[in-house]
C-alpha cells in the first residue's frame, strides 16, 4: 500500500527534515501502524512564487546527502531529477516529487510537478492540455472561495470537456469535515477523473505537522521507476481514489484562515 500526501508546500529547506518526521509519524497514525511496519509514502511537494528550496534539496539528493531529524535521512535522486527519494535507516521511504504552483490567467491555481519550464499564464484549458503533453503529474487543487462563480465555471467546463484528459483534482485537508459537497468533485467523480487528496499546510505555527495526516491511499505495493509517468499511471488506474485521515474541525478552518 501506497499513502500519498498530494498537496504539501515548504517554506524552507531548513524544515525539511521536520516536514519528512511529520509525515511519517501522521501517515503511521493516520492507518493504525506499527512502528515496525515500513511506510511508503509519496509526498507532491510544490514550491511557491519566489521560492527557491527545490534546487538546494535537488543537488543535495545528487550529491546523496543525509538530513538529520528525529531520524537520518538519506536523499537521492530518481531516474527523473525533480523526483527526491528519501529512505531513513528503518526503512521508511518518502518520495518527494517536486513541482510548482502557479495561477493560471483566470487566477486559478494549478500544481505542476516534474516541471521545470517558466509558466507564462494561460488560461486554464491551455494551461493543461499544454502541460499534460510535456509529462507533468497536473493537479487542480480545491481552495477556499476558488471554484465558486466564473471561477468555478472554468473548472466545470473543463470536467465536461471530452478531449481534455490526464490531469487530476485536488481535495484540500483544509476543507472542513462539515462542508457541503463540491460540485466540481462530484462531476469528475462522473467522469472518472481521479481526485487526489493533500493537506495543503499554512505557513503558520505547527502547520507543518499536519503534513502526511491526510491525503490518497492507493493499493499498490511498491514503486519499481519513481517517475512521474509511474505515478500518474497509479492514480489513473486506482481510481476513484480511496482518501485516508480526517479534514480540519470547523474551528481549526476559521482559525488557520484569520491567520
């Protein structure tokens, strides 16, 4: 079995270690595990405007260097560079693939991982079918007010669109347990269009140790390529994706949005 964590930001290289503690520690919680059980788990890790960790901890995988958290950590790369594998000395494995997040022109947000290209918005449609046929893992993330009015018309019409294929939607741990259901999930669940589930952390105190609670669970056992293509066959092929961990309490949602 595969836990995947498909919305995770980092605000800086110095976290990481604690971020890849945090994971491992929710992902064992989140499924009633052993500490003695391995986990294996895969973490779609987008860097924000401005930032710039993912090239520090890209050449710190290439040079096989370790990290030190509650446990040593050693980093190396896949046979694709933008993906980090990341094993600590019991055996866990977190894979890291690394991405972006970028709006397109409707000021939709968009995650695209194993992508290395400067994004010059488009509009939404473009911006995925263009972005799909370069080979990146495509997620459409649900947030807070985004895909509701015209906004939410774009995402609809792109659901209903036949010929647009390959991209995936993007459920928030954000999202309170008591919201009503989306539109947007509803259509692509439809259209068999897979929904792949993250936490989405703030960069606030303790965020960071939500990481891996809540996220997509998929029945494969392991991973022979560690490739983008790889990944994306996964989701594809297991879907509807079977979601794992608990969204935020209503009074935890209110309090991470007033900051």
């Amino acid at each position: 079995m595969l836990l995947c964590d498909g919305h995770v930001h980092l605000e800086h290289q110095d976290y990481f270690p604690d971020l890849l503690d945090s994971c491992l520690l929710n992902m064992r919680k989140a499924i009633g595990s052993s500490d003695e059980q391995k986990i294996n788990g895969i973490l779609l890790i987008a860097e924000l405007p401005g930032q710039s960790w993912r090239s520090y901890l890209l050449d710190r995988a290439e040079n096989r260097a370790g990290l030190a958290g509650n446990t040593t950590w050693s980093l190396r790369l896949s046979t694709q560079k933008n993906v980090i594998i990341c094993e600590n000395d019991n055996g866990d494995r977190l894979v890291c693939v690394t991405g972006q997040q970028v709006n397109t022109s409707e000021k939709l947000e968009l995650l695209l991982f194993a992508h290395d290209e400067p994004y010059h918005p488009e509009s939404l449609l473009i911006s995925v079918e263009k972005n799909v046929k370069q080979g990146s893992l495509v997620v459409i993330p649900w947030g807070v007010g985004k895909w509701l009015g015209k906004r939410g018309e774009k995402v609809s019409q792109l659901l209903q669109n036949d010929t647009a294929s390959g991209y995936f939607l993007g459920d928030n741990g954000n999202r309170p347990a008591i919201w009503g259901s989306i539109p947007q999930f509803s259509l692509a669940r439809k259209k068999n269009i897979p929904i792949i589930a993250g936490t989405d952390p703030l960069f606030l105190p303790g965020q960071i140790h939500r990481v891996g609670g809540y996220g997509t669970r998929v029945p494969e056992e392991s991973l022979s390529s560690f490739s983008t293509l790889e990944f994306i066959e996964i989701f594809q092929n297991s879907s509807p994706l079977e979601t794992y961990g608990r969204q935020e309490s209503l009074s935890r949602f209110v309090k991470a949005q007033i900051g």
